[in-house]
C-alpha cells in the first residue's frame, strides 16, 4: 500500500496529458484530464435561480421559465464540447445553446412537450477539453 | 515519460482536493471534484444489472421505477448531479415507447421522493402524446450517473 500525498498533478512530457492504467487487464491507459468531467451543475430553477452544487460554474441565470443560462468559471476550448443532462419530475434537458463560455438549456415538461417547465433539481454534465 | 506508481491519491492541504492541469495548460480542475462517484447500467426488462460503481443495491420498485443505494454516500442529499437515459431496444420507435406521435423515451430523478444523501430514486418513462402522459415502463438499458461531493 502506497499513498502519494500532493495538491496538484502535471503530466511530465505535456503538463495537460498524464495517463492512467485503467483496464480490467491492467494494461490500458487512458487519459485522466480527458476523464474527468469539466463542468456539472445542479441547478434549483423553481422560484429564485440557485446552484444547489456545481463545479466550474460562476453564475447561473433565469431567463424565463425553463429557460437559464449557466456562465462558467473556467472556459471550454471550443464549443464542440459534450453536453450531457438529466431533470426531475417528467422534466428533459434540452440543451439550445453551447459557448465556450456558458450553456443555454431549456427543462421541457416531457408531458407536454412544447412547455418549457422549471425543474429542481435541472443537472447536467459537460466533457471536453479545457482552454 | 515517466511513470508514477502508487495505489492512492491524497491532497495535501486537503486530503480531497487535487488539482490537474487541464487540456489548455492555462487552467486547472479537480480531479475529485470530475471523478463520477456513481455510475449503473440496469436492463429492468430482465432484472439484471449490466455494471455498477460505488453502488451496493438496486432495488426495482415497479416498472420504470429503480432506486440505487450507494456504497459510500453523497455529502449532501440535493448537492448533486444526476444524468439518466435509456436504450429502447423494443421497438426501434415504431410503437408505443415512441414515434412520431410520442415524445422519446427519457429517465430522470423521481420529482415525489425526497432527495437523500444515500440513495436515488429515478425512473424511465415511454413518450407522451397529446392524450396520455408518459408512462413508466422497463428498458433494456437504464443508465444513471452520479456526480457530486463524497461524505
């Protein structure tokens, strides 16, 4: 048993690459900035807007009901990123804009389609590649 | 190259804090913080759970209606991230799971349960139409993914 206690971690040849062995036949590697998710939210979107939890988000806007905008702390390096989401309660998680700096997302009433609905909580995930 | 062998990882100043350089080398992000701290794939058509991580059960309420109880528990019951889908493999959207008339086929947190620290209940629903709400109803694959704080 071995423990590596420190606070950051850079990769040797590139600061932005360290690879992981991570295969069930102990062989393969894969990526571990690729891996990880980049930006996740749980948002409160009834009543006053509110984060609830996220990582790497700034600030999170009401637009209209079932419609907010989700500004990021650190940008994407480009808006081609893979977004990701999940509602509550019959809600969907459309995802109307990207940017590389924040997202628009609608919560539709999956009862009723063409509704935009506000959800508690409204989440969603973003993978891809830091500026 | 170089290569670093270890079995744990441990922040310094705070054991669960790790910062990685990201893609842009301009940046950083957390390594906990990104990690998935639950993942499942469940096909409740036959009661069989396809793969799992940090889960120690799954219990299947009723058609379409699935709770999962973590191994290690959340730090907060509502401070977390929740992505669900399905895979309809029934009826390639020709009948009543979706369609032209429908909506697709979704999954999503249960709105009549409380949130809680130790499990989730969530569920996956067939598409509505103009007279009937999305039902409840088993898939193949049901997926449901878990990003938050550890306690």
């Amino acid at each position: 048993m071995s423990t590596l206690r420190t606070n950051a971690l850079e990769g040797m040849d590139a600061k932005n690459s360290i690879t992981i062995v991570a295969g069930a036949g102990n062989i393969t590697t894969t990526n571990v900035q690729e891996g990880l998710v980049k930006i996740w939210v749980d948002l409160d979107g009834t009543g006053t807007i509110a984060i609830d939890d996220s990582l790497n988000c700034a600030s999170a806007t009401d637009n209209n009901t079932g419609n907010y905008t989700v500004t990021y702390t650190n940008n994407m390096a480009s808006a081609t990123y893979s977004p990701t989401g999940g509602g509550s309660n019959r809600r969907v998680i459309i995802f109307e804009s990207r940017a590389t700096s924040n997202t628009n997302i609608y919560s539709q009433d999956h009862n009723d389609g063409t509704n935009e609905a506000d959800a508690d909580p409204a989440c969603f995930h973003i993978c891809g590649d830091l500026a | 190259m170089a290569t670093l062998k270890t079995n744990t990882l441990t922040g310094t100043s705070i054991a669960g804090s790790i910062a990685v350089t990201g893609e842009g080398n301009s940046t950083t992000t957390n390594l906990q913080q990104g990690l998935a701290k639950h993942w499942v794939n469940y096909d409740s058509s036959d009661q069989a759970i396809g793969g799992s991580f940090n889960q120690s059960s799954l219990t299947d309420n009723a058609a379409g209606d699935y709770t999962s109880s973590y191994t290690s528990n959340l730090s907060g019951a509502e401070d977390k991230c929740i992505s669900t889908n399905v895979w309809n493999t029934s009826d390639d959207a020709s009948n009543i799971n979706a369609g032209s008339t429908r909506g697709g086929a979704n999954a999503d947190q249960a709105g009549d349960t409380a949130q809680s620290t130790s499990s989730i209940n969530w569920m996956s629903y067939f598409g509505s139409s103009a007279d009937a709400n999305a039902g409840n109803a088993d898939f193949d694959g049901n997926y449901c993914m878990t990003h938050g704080d550890l306690a």
